[in-house]
C-alpha cells in the first residue's frame, strides 16, 4: 500500500477553526472527527457554508486548525502542504495554458521537467477523453471537459488521497451523471483514496463507501452512514429500492439537521 | 483598461485568417472604411482650405505642399527621423525593463510598495519640460538626457499597469498552487506573471505611443539633430511645409511603435485570441 500501512489515510481528530478576530468570532468548525481507509469513496455532505471547504483546506495544509489534529498516512499533517491531491470546486485551469500544459501542473510544482511530465500524461489525456484538446487552450473545452482535466490535473499531481470538493456543482444534471460514472471508472481503475465534498443526496449516495453528514456552521459531523451498494455501479442503480431506500435515510438526517439549524437560528 | 482590446482592427487584420469567415471580413472592412473615410474627409477640407481660403503657404500649406516636401525632403526627414525613434525605442526598451522590475518589487515586497510607489507617482507630477534643460545641464547634448526623459515618462504606465495586473491573480489559482508546495517564486511564475501580461500589454502600448513624445521633449531642449531639431529649424525658417511633413513622420512613428507592440502582444498572449467558432465537445465519448 502506497501510504505505508498506516490504518487511516486521513484522520481528522477534534478539529476546530474560527475565522474572524477574538471579538468578532465566527466559529465555522467545531470538534469535527473523520476518518478514511485506504482505497475508500468517502463523502462529507452539508449544507452550503457548513464549512467543508474550510475542512479541505485544513487536510491539505493550507489553513491550520485552532485546535485538534490531521493524520494523513498515519503522519501528523497539520499544515503541511503537498500531502494530498486538491481539486477546488471551480476548475482553475489557466487561459494561459494549453490543456496538456494545465494537466501536468502538480508535476511541474514537484520539479519535474515540462517535457517529461507531458510525456508521462499524454497517454491519460484519452482516458479522460481530451484526446485531440492536449494543445488547445481552456476556453475551446466544454464545462465536463474542464472538470475532467481539472480532475487529470489532481491525479497528475500522484498522490493517493484526493480531496474533490463539489467538482460537478456546475455541471447540468446530464453530464453530471456521465461524469459520475466516469469518475467511479478511473476511482476503481486507478485505486486511489477520494474524499468528496457535495450537498446533493443522489451525489453522495451514488458514488460513497461511507457518507459523513455535516452540521450548518459551525459544521459538525452528526451522523455516518454506510452505503452498502454493490459496485460497479451504473446509473440504473438510482431506481433500486435499496438505492433510493439509503438515499431516503440520508435526506432524512440532513432535513432533521436543516431543521435544527432553522431553529438555533436567531 | 480592458484586458482584451477587440478594437485593434489592424492586429484583427494581420491575425491568420484560417478560421475567418466573409461576413467577418466585411465588418472589418467596414469599419477600416469607416475610420479611412473620416481622415480622408479631413484632408479634403485642408486641401478644400488651404487652397480656396487664400492664407499664406506659411502659415497653412495645402496638404498637396506637405506630401510634395514629404517627398523631396524624405532623405533629410528619414536622416532625423532615425534619430528619434532610436532615441524613443531605446527609451522605450529601458522603460519596459525598469517598469517590469520596479513593478515586482512593489508587488513582492510591503516594504518597497511603502518606500516607492509614493515617489513613483510623484515622478509623473513634475513636469519633464521643467527637468529636461537642468538633464541637459547635467549630461550634456548626448543621447543620455533624451532617453532618460523618454524613461521617465513611460515607465509609469507600465508599472502601475503590470502592479494592478500582479494584484489580480486569481485568489483561488493561488491557493491551488500553495496546495501543491509551490515555492513563491512558482506561484510568481505560474500564475502571477501571466495573469498580468494582458495588463502590462496595455500599460506598454501606452508607452510605446507617448515614448515619441518623450524623444521630442528631450530634443526640444538641447539637440543638433532629430525630427524636433528640424522642427524647430523649420519653423524658424518659415518652412511650415516642412514642420508639417516632420510632424507626419514623427506621428507615423507613434502609430508604428504602438502597433509593433500589439503584434507582440498577440504572440505573447495567444489564448486571449480566440477563434470565432462554437466550443466543440466530446461529451458523447
């Protein structure tokens, strides 16, 4: 195993963080503790602004918590960049880089040469079906061409955890259902660990091994949920009774947390 | 400014017409006419002027004298003229590199955004016809006081636009890179310095265009040579055919540079041109 046998890719131990000075607090997360195995599909769903972007950037070590602990392979990781694959909710591909030059970013930043780095991503640029788009610019792409290159840039960057924060938000319902299909094709194939964030229910039923249910701000987890669906999976899955079943008990739970923050609301 | 200027009918012209289609073709030559017919209208009403109007060829020569002197004088005109515009396109070089440099101090450093940017816009509040005799005193009739003028006026545009450019780095293209481990000088690299380009683009046309300007101040104070030289000469002679054939070059010379650069621009920035087709797709993969 790549991560050196520890139990947990990621663990998330009691974290907090509040943005804002002392006087003006916000608190955004309180006591949040998660944990992911090697290899696993797990995802983190919330209502917006529930502070999950705020828990990516603490895993990926970009922001430090105020208080609790990050474990990334079994090693402490608070605030150490470069552990993990990234891929932010908007695209972030450069206009000013052609497709091949936008994929092959993270190997780049680790040192290595351009022409090396697109020799090794040339053959997967097909594979996420950008065959014949490797020299054009972002701007000829279509918006699941562009997830899909954001999401070559996050694997090129050759970590086995990926942290994926709502990536298809943007796209319509259509592409997102290719997208998810596709997205267990490569996570299956390629064998790494994927952390995903979303608040859509159909979203997170259908890709995870494991569902963490987020509080609104400040987020919190309240609840886990196994979803014990065979894979592969296709999308005539969503109509199953024991599909729609699952998907039922997370919206249930997540109602019930809307509804607990309706009223904690001033 | 606007990042994209679309409005550059001659870079839209020189670009690789590969892609272009008729009805494109025929607005951009609509609108070539357009702006060829307003000059021609104006050369029309001097000449119109000029020759029903019965002023004196020294004050007011038709535009038929102007282009006759234009032609009978080239080889005196060109002889200056190539002074001027090695004075203004050295200026202009040295503008860019200092611009460029003091730009990425300012935009690197807290302490000399503090310590300089102050001094940098007061440097555009002195008036250069007030400072270029005290450089001449100083450095004498040589070149160095043209191009130092030429400096002084156009490195600004260029820094406060390559500033304001580094400024608007995408918030979230940084926080990707800090991500990945990047170094500052990575991030500088791979998202600052070309999120900036189009803007220092803009700031660099505008100096290429006044850097002519600078080149004539710096020899209207002390010079033996250059297009402001014969200028002067000129019109203390009363050759105002002459002045005018000068003022042309020295215009040309303007337009000339400013196009150059956005000739650069367009090789330097090629994903700002887009081709005018629809976003094919792959979705069906």
């Amino acid at each position: 195993m790549v991560n050196g046998g520890a139990e947990f890719s990621v663990m998330v131990s009691g974290v907090s963080k509040s943005f804002g000075d002392t006087r003006d607090e916000v608190p955004v997360l309180r006591g949040v503790n998660l944990t992911v195995r090697p290899g696993e599909f797990v995802t983190i769903i919330g209502p917006s602004g529930c502070g999950k972007s705020t828990l990516f950037n603490i895993i990926s070590g970009v922001v430090l918590p105020d208080k609790g602990r990050v474990h990334v392979n079994g090693e402490p990781a608070n605030g150490r960049v470069g552990l993990v694959g990234y891929m932010p909710q908007k695209d972030l591909l450069m206009p000013w880089r052609t497709v091949i030059d936008n994929v092959i970013l993270g190997m780049e930043v680790a040192g290595v040469s351009r022409q090396d780095a697109r020799r090794e991503a040339l053959p997967l640029i097909a594979e996420f079906g950008l065959e014949g788009f490797e020299s054009s610019y972002p701007y000829a792409l279509s918006g699941g061409m562009r997830q899909r290159a954001a999401f070559l840039r996050t694997v090129l960057f050759k970590k086995d955890i990926l942290l994926l924060d709502e990536p298809f938000g943007a796209l319509d319902a259509l592409t997102r259902q290719a997208m998810h299909e596709w997205l267990l094709g490569v996570w299956e194939k390629l064998g790494m660990t994927i952390v995903f964030v979303t608040h859509d229910v159909e979203e997170a039923t259908f890709l995870s091994d494991r569902v963490y249910v987020m509080s609104a701000r400040p987020g919190q987890i309240v609840a886990e949920l196994r979803i014990n669906l065979p894979r592969p999976r296709t999308y005539d899955l969503v109509v199953s009774e024991a599909f729609l079943r699952l998907k039922a008990q997370l919206l249930e739970t997540l109602r019930g947390e809307g509804r607990m923050a309706g009223s904690r609301a001033p | 400014m606007s990042v994209q200027k679309r409005s550059l009918s001659l870079g839209r012209i020189w670009a690789p017409s590969a892609q272009r289609h008729l009805p494109g073709i025929l607005a951009q030559a609509n609108r070539i006419a357009f702006s060829a017919g307003l000059a021609v209208l104006a050369l029309v009403v001097w000449q119109l002027v000029a020759y029903f109007g019965s002023i004196p060829e020294w004050k007011l020569p038709s535009l038929w004298q102007v282009l006759q002197t234009l032609g009978s004088d080239a080889g005196l005109i060109a002889r200056h003229a190539r002074v001027t515009a090695y004075e203004a396109v050295l200026g202009f070089t040295i503008a860019v590199v200092v611009g460029l440099a003091l730009a990425v101090a300012i935009h690197q450093s807290r302490l000399v955004e503090r310590a300089l940017y102050p001094y940098v816009i007061a440097s555009q509040a002195i008036p250069v016809i007030a400072i270029a005799p005290i450089l001449i005193i100083w450095l004498g009739f040589g070149i160095l006081p043209k191009v130092i003028v030429i400096v002084l006026i156009t490195f600004f545009p260029i820094t406060v636009n390559t500033v304001d450019g580094l400024r608007k780095a995408d918030p979230d293209m940084l926080n990707l890179l800090r991500t990945m481990g990047a170094s500052r000088w990575q991030v500088f690299k791979i998202v600052q310095m070309p999120s900036a380009l189009p803007l220092f683009f803009s700031g660099a046309k505008i100096a290429a265009a006044v850097s002519v300007i600078g080149a004539f101040i710096g020899e209207y104070v002390g010079a033996s040579e250059g297009l402001s030289w014969l200028i002067r000469r000129s019109s203390a002679q009363f050759l105002t055919a002459r002045v005018y054939a000068s003022v042309f070059a020295l215009s040309a010379m303007g337009i000339i540079l400013f196009y150059a650069v956005s000739y650069i621009e367009r090789l330097a920035t090629p994903w700002t041109r887009r081709p005018d087709e629809p976003v094919r797709t792959s979705e069906s993969r």
